[in-house]
C-alpha cells in the first residue's frame, strides 16, 4: 500500500533502537526522510547510517534529552516537521511506597509534559500548512494499568487527557494526532522487566519470557517492526478519519469489551 507520504519530513524521538526504531525504519521504507533523536550518539549514529543506506532516504540525528527543555528545543530547532512520532523510555516499576513527589515529576516531565511541549513547538507549523500527524507512544497500561507500573501509568494517563482534547481542536486544520499504546515488545524495556521478575522469583530470563508470554493470546511478544507498520498507517492520508484514538497493540493481552 502507497501510503501517501513519501517526501514528508518526521521527528522520531528516542529512534535508535526500540519501538522508536521500528517506527523510523517503517517510516522510512515509506519514503519519509528523517530526524532521528536518541541520548546515546554512537548508537544513533549507527542506527541512522543503516536507515540511509537501506531505505534511501535523507536522515539527520540529534543526539539529546528529550526529556528536558534544552533537549526538545535542539529537536524542534531541525524542524519544521510534517510528522511528530513522541517516545520516551518509561519510569522504573515499584511499589506505591517507593515513590516521592520528585519520582513523579521525573515521570511526568518525561512522559507527559515532554510530548506536550514537541507538540505545542511543532502543531503551528502543521496547521499552517494544512497536514500533520503525530503519533504518541504511550502505554497499554493507559486502558489496562499494571500494578508495579503506577508512575508510568499516571503519567501516560495525563498525556492521554491531554492528547482527547488537543487531537480534536487541531483535527479540521488537516492535523491528525493519535496515541499507540504497545504491550510487550521484545525490547530492552522489556528485558529490564523480565531482569525484574527473574530476581524476585530466582527464575531465569528464559522462565521469566515464557511466563509473561503464556499471558499474551498470541503467545509472543510483539516485534518493533509490528509497531512500527502501524505508526506509519496513522502517519499515512489513509489515516485522516482516524483522529484522537488510543489504539493498542498487545497480541490481545488486555481483555478489554469496550
């Protein structure tokens, strides 16, 4: 399928490995040039150079903290961008007691007021030309929370209220904003929480996959490159009915009948 973009410029935060990178490569095999962000320059690097050299497009890094002002200033200043594909790592799991007024800052500031702030620097440009899409990566814990994930799910909750009202307001300019929300994915968020479950249970990493597998009614976790097909459809014209939603891709793990 055409997909409608192929020329169009994209700011994929967090790219160079991950959810991030399945939506840049997806976006790319489209024909969209890039802005790839990432904190860790070597691995951005590297990740972009393969884009380029796979898909042929044009690719421009920004090695920064999206997380803070300075960061997302550096991002926008490479703009101006047609398509906004938000990502940050999530907050570490715990306990309701663990956390202090400054863990949920860092939460917020991270999940939450930073994809607020690259949209609010980006949308303008947007609505002027008359297209746009973003696509926010969330969480599943957004409709499903997860116990030990209570930052990460206040956090994304707020970005959620947010994104109803924003997507809304900005849709009759042509500008289309959307959450995804991934269950497991093979990544390294992943692993970190398998490392989790194996030192609480003394199981190994192979036990604590194949346990949180047997949870999913597909039976495996999700692959970048199966979140990523879906971020480039609703960064694609096909997507212009599809405005304000939170759309999740979990292999069915969140038995939701509504």
């Amino acid at each position: 399928m055409d997909l409608g973009i192929r020329g169009k410029r994209a700011l994929v935060c967090a790219s160079s490995k991950g959810l991030g990178r399945g939506c840049a490569e997806a976006l790319a095999d489209a024909g969209v040039d890039l802005v790839m962000n990432a904190r860790g320059a070597e691995a951005l690097e590297a990740a972009a150079a393969d884009i380029r050299a796979r898909f042929g497009v044009r690719v421009t890094t920004v090695a920064c903290d999206v997380t803070t002002p300075e960061g997302q200033s550096r991002v926008l200043a490479a703009g101006p961008f047609d398509i906004l594909v938000t990502n940050a790592g999530g907050p570490p799991p715990g306990m309701w007691s663990d956390w202090d007024r400054d863990d949920f800052i860092r939460a917020l500031d991270a999940n939450m007021l930073a994809p607020i702030a690259l949209m609010k620097g980006a949308l303008p440009g947007m609505i002027e030309r008359g297209w746009g899409r973003v696509v926010n990566i969330t969480s599943g814990s957004v409709k499903a929370p997860i116990p030990q994930l209570g930052l990460s799910n206040s956090a994304r909750a707020g970005l959620t209220g947010y994104v109803a009202g924003t997507s809304r307001q900005v849709a009759p300019h042509g500008v289309v904003i959307n959450n995804l929300l991934p269950g497991i994915h093979a990544t390294d968020r992943s692993a970190s929480l398998d490392a989790g479950v194996m030192a609480a249970d003394g199981i190994t990493q192979d036990e604590a996959r194949a346990r949180r597998e047997a949870t999913i009614p597909a039976r495996t976790y999700g692959r970048p490159q199966d979140f990523g097909a879906m971020c480039a459809f609703l960064c694609s014209d096909h997507a212009r009915f599809i405005v304000g939603q939170n759309i999740l891709i979990d292999g069915g793990a969140a038995n939701l009948s509504l």
